[in-house]
C-alpha cells in the first residue's frame, strides 16, 4: 500500500505526443497523515501533488517544480515542492476544510472567488515563474488554462482522486499529454478532449491500483519508457534549523534565550518539529561571538 506511486513517461511514435502518467496515493496520504488534514484539504492537496508529479515529467536533469494556488476561500492556498527524482513535499495552508458542493461548484467553498495559480519551474541555475488568475476554481481546468495562457507546447493535463474501500485517496492521478515539435495537434486535441473523462473511468475501476495498471487503461499496447518512483520527502534537517536560527544573528538568539529559553521550529513542508535546547542556543551565540577565533 505504501509503495507503488510513480512518475511514468510514454512516447506515442505515430503522432509525436509525450505522455506521462503520476499515481501518488501514497504521497497524498503521508502529506493527510502529517498535517493532518480533513477531507478537502487533504484531497486538493493530493491533486496538486498529481499535477506536480506530471510536470516534473517535463523537467530536464535534476530539478524542481513548485505548484502554488493563493486563494480567499478557506484553504486560503497550497503548495507543493516536486522534484524530478520523484521526491515531494507539501501542505495546505489552512488543514482543515471540509467542506465540499455539489457539480461545477464542489471546490468553490474551499478555493473562494479569487486567487492565483503559479507554477515555479527550475529550469538548472534559473527559475521561470508563470501565474494565472483562477477561473474555473478547479485545479485542473485552472492548469489547462495556464498551458494555454503561459507555455509555447500544446499540453493537456487531467486530474482525478477516487476511493479505493475505505481510504477516498486509494488513487490519486494525473495525466500529461504534450506535443512534441513535428507532434500531430489534430491527435493531441482528440486525446485532450476525452483525457479527463478517461482519467476519471480508470480512476473510477477499483481494479485499477498501480501506476503502470493505470498507465495501461489510458494507453493500451504503450510501452512505459521512463519509470520513477515517487514518495513525501522533505529536506529539512535539525542542521538546517540549526543553521536558520544561526542566520537571525546573536541580539536574536540572546533574546530568546532571555525569554523562552529554548526554541521549536516546525517545518511548513513536513511537519517535523526540531527542539532547540538551552545549551544548543548558548552554543550559536557562543559560535557568533568567537567567529572565526575559535577554529
Ligand atoms: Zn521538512
């Protein structure tokens, strides 16, 4: 159950489309299971993460891809950190939505009436940020538009989650199809138009619980050319809290040991929480005042 979720790339020869397929259940529930988050929360989350996985399928070496949404409705936003070697992390910034509408509305409570859709694409030494406006309030018509609107390469992109017994993300997926310079456009808009529809039948077939299972439904007879396990990692270290209470500088660090006189710092992207003792503070600011004299 924890292991199977994947980044799968294909290549549809005939036509010249990419396609690549992200099947993250797993990756959604540890995001649920650490921040614990309620029902909408944690399914929004897990789209993203979907999305994320599917874009980092475009990426080139070892790189990232954050998806953002800023929203005023009560999620109040998300955001999720994917890299190519098919490590993700991420949260939402209000845990707790529950609640869902019914039809074209069933996000609206959740997501509100304005806000943002950005997608932070680290491309080697730089960074492209692209951002759209939300419309359609549903994260995956949302980034479909931001293809249109913000990427040169004709692209589709559905997203579905569905229950698999008692766990409502049993399957969390996404599915990219991209042109590729030379692509047939006329293939790639008859694939586009039913993707969605596609994506919600295989996700619908409790049958259907692994990556390449999935990948098989949506294109028979396609052989997977590039296959990536995909799992919630994060970064952060009790070094790198170390290092970030170092940077607020010696007058800061002094102050806290006068006030609270140690510390916790929690990761946004994880929800691990470092314990900064006493003598571990006394240690920056002694590491501060001596400088470079001690070594
Ligand atoms: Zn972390």
């Amino acid at each position: 159950m924890s292991e199977g979720d994947a980044i799968l790339k294909g290549f549809i020869e005939a036509t010249n489309l990419t396609v690549a397929v992200a099947v993250v259940p797993s990756v959604a529930q540890e995001a649920r299971r650490r921040h614990g988050l309620r029902a909408v929360s944690a399914a929004l989350l897990g789209q993203a993460f979907a999305a994320a996985g599917v874009l980092t399928a475009l990426q080139k070496g070892d790189t990232r891809v954050n998806l953002q949404l800023e929203c005023d409705g009560a999620l109040r936003g998300l955001l999720v950190d994917a890299g190519v070697d098919g490590t993700m992390r991420g949260y939402a910034k209000n845990a707790l939505v529950d609640l869902e509408l019914g039809a074209d509305f069933r996000w609206r409570a959740a997501l509100g009436n304005k806000g943002f859709l950005s997608v932070l694409r680290d491309i080697g030494s730089e960074y492209y940020r692209s951002s759209i406006e939300l419309e359609a309030f549903e994260l995956v018509a949302d980034l479909n538009r931001y293809f249109v609107m913000s990427e040169q390469v004709k692209t589709h992109v559905a997203i579905a989650t569905g229950a698999r017994g008692a766990e409502p993300l049993g399957m969390v997926a996404a599915v990219l199809v991209q042109a590729l310079p030379n692509g047939e456009l006329t293939a790639l808009e008859a694939l586009g138009a039913t993707l969605q529809a596609s994506l919600e039948a295989a996700v619908a077939d409790a049958s259907i619980v692994t990556a390449d299972a999935l990948f098989g439904r949506l294109f028979p007879a396609l052989a997977v050319t590039q296959r990536t396990p995909a799992r919630f990692a994060c970064t952060c270290s009790k070094q790198r809290t170390l290092d970030t209470l170092r940077s607020l500088g010696k007058d800061e660090l002094q102050e806290i040991i006068d006030t609270a006189g140690s510390t916790a710092v929690t990761c946004h992207f994880c929800a691990t929480k470092y314990e900064v003792s006493l003598p571990e503070l006394f240690a920056l600011v002694e590491e501060l005042e001596g400088g470079s004299l001690k070594n």
